[in-house]
C-alpha cells in the first residue's frame, strides 16, 4: 500500500549547528515557521480532501524537531494530534538529529501520536562529520536508532553522499553500517552545494571538490540497490525537484528525476554484466512489466548507451520477474 504525507516544515528550528551544506530556507521553500492556526488550518484542508488517511501520515519536516522550543514543539504536536485517530490520519512524522533523542523526549512523542521518526544521519564516518560540522557522531546515530526501534517507533535514517572529505568507499561504508541498524526506511541525498552555505564558500575557494556526475549516478545506484536487497525501502533518492533549490545551487548533483536516473542504472548496470565478453551483438531482455521504461532508461538513454557501442537491446516484459532485475533470453 502507497503511503503518504502532509508535509509541514519548520526551517532551522532547533538545528544547534550550521551543517556545511545546510540552508532548509531553500530546500523547503519556507522562510518562517508555521503557527499552530496556520498548522490547524493546512490539516483540516487536508483532512477533507483526502480520503485514503489510513495510509496518510503528518509530517514535520525541515528543522531538528525534538531539538525545538518545547512549548512550540508541544503545540504544534497537540494541533496535529487533533487530526489523527480512528477516524483520522495513521500518525505523525518528524525528522529530526540523533544527538537530539533521548527516552524522555520518546515519552513525549509517544503521547502525541508520533509513529515514525527520522533521523539525519548524513555519514557513519566520524572524520566526515566533524569536516561538515554536524556536532554529532557515529555512535549518537547507532544509540539514537536502537532507543527508537526499542520504543517502538518506524525508524529512518537520511544519508548523504559526495559530502566535503567524502568518497565513494566512505558512503558506500555508510550505507553497509546503515543497513546492520535495519532502519524500516531511508532516505539518500546526494550533496547539493547550495548558496550561502559552507559548502559553497568551500567549492568556490577550489578547497572542495565534486566527482563527475555520472559517477553519482553508479553511486547512488548502487546503495539504492544495496539497501532494497536488504529489504530497506528506500523513500527518496534525490533532493525533492523545487524553483528554491534551482535558483540556488551552485554545483553539486540536483536533478528533477534522479531516482529515475539510478533505478535505470540498475538495470543498464545489469544488462552491461551479461554482455561483457560476449561477441554477440544483438540480446533480449526480460523485465518486469511494470519495469519497462525504468530498464529503456530516461528517455531511453540504456537503449542508446548500447546502440553507441554497436549492441542491439530489445526488451521483453514478465511480471514474474523481481524488480530491478534483467534476465537475458
């Protein structure tokens, strides 16, 4: 069953760091934070136009949640707690750090209807974090995920890859110590430099450097693959497609369909592995059926990939197929 959410976010609130890439103004689209008449007003439109609310979740997204004043974290967990219930929304999401979770904030959210949290995690490696000033460790991540699983709660964990003292084997290690936490989901953004940020200051001074960006792509499909083989359902891959993060990248791996791109990796990636060493020049491939255009690639850009190198790829589709996988006929 789809699941989705009411997404209310609160920028920087209660964020005690200025991460190297952060600048939640952008990336949400919100100067200001919501009050709670603003909140109330924003779920009752929802709530009446929204039939399917079982599978809907409140969310409050953009700042460290549990890290904000604790009276407007209490009213805005009041104003939502209104609108879950039997006849209501599943429960309420929050995103927050994990240096900023412990068992009496737990209590609290459970009272309120809190059913699943995230926590930015952003890298498992110590040295990465404290370059991108997170002010948090591995090890506030590993102790933060088991309180979370031991309450109760749906756990996601946030990554980030291409970060500033990052490489392709520290996020790859990231995502295998992800995995050992079995979070029930994740999230995978690959760095965007943004305007006003440390990052910026860092890869306009040449100090920070960027992979090309293809190589993101094999990255990133390679984790989104790694973490659905370890039955982790992977919720976005890619920062959300906005005018805000347009206007204000300065480099970095923004695309409006980037998931798109990395699940069409997986499948060219698969078909390149059958093809190596062979002299044949023409192959069939079968695919799930409901597949099709993620195995074509983006406006069919795997098709072309082999058509570049002589090799004729047709597919064929087979709904007893598993997804992402491609069986040669």
């Amino acid at each position: 069953m789809r699941h989705s959410n009411i997404s209310i976010f609160v920028p920087h609130l209660g964020c005690p760091n200025a991460c190297s890439f952060c600048n939640q103004h952008t990336i949400s689209g919100e100067k200001t934070a919501p009050g709670t008449g603003e909140v109330r007003r924003l779920l009752g439109e929802a709530y009446n136009r929204i039939k399917d609310k079982k599978n809907t979740e409140i969310a409050f997204f953009g700042g460290s949640f549990t890290a904000i004043d604790k009276d407007y974290m209490l009213s805005l967990l009041k104003t939502a707690f209104e609108f879950v219930g039997k006849n209501g929304f599943s429960g309420i999401r929050i995103s927050t750090r994990p240096d900023c979770i412990d068992s009496k904030i737990l209590d609290t959210l459970k009272c309120y209807g809190v059913t699943s949290i995230e926590i930015g995690t952003q890298s498992m490696c110590d040295d990465v974090l404290s370059a991108n000033n997170r002010g948090h460790t591995a090890k506030d991540v590993e102790n933060a995920s088991r309180l979370i699983r031991e309450y109760g709660f749906e756990l996601g964990l946030q990554m980030m890859t291409g970060l500033y003292k990052s490489d392709a084997g520290k996020d790859m290690l990231t995502a295998q110590k992800i995995i050992l936490l079995k979070p029930d989901t994740v999230r995978i953004y690959p760095v965007c430099v943004l305007k006003n940020t440390h990052l910026a200051r860092l890869y306009n001074e040449g100090v920070y450097e960027l992979s090309p960006f293809d190589d993101m792509v094999n990255l990133c499909a390679d984790l989104l693959l790694a973490f659905e083989s370890a039955g982790i359902r992977v919720i976005k891959c890619g920062l959300h497609a906005s005018n805000g993060v347009e206007d204000e990248l300065v480099a970095g791996y923004y695309h409006p369909a980037f998931r798109d791109l990395c699940e069409g990796r997986i499948y060219r990636n698969a078909m390149d592995k059958d093809i190596l060493g062979s002299q044949d020049k023409r192959f069939v491939f079968a695919v799930n059926d409901r597949c099709m255009s993620k195995a074509r690639g983006q406006k069919n850009e795997n098709i072309k990939y082999f058509e570049k190198r002589g090799i004729s790829v047709s597919l064929v589709s087979d709904k007893t197929i598993n997804k992402y996988i491609a069986v040669r006929i």
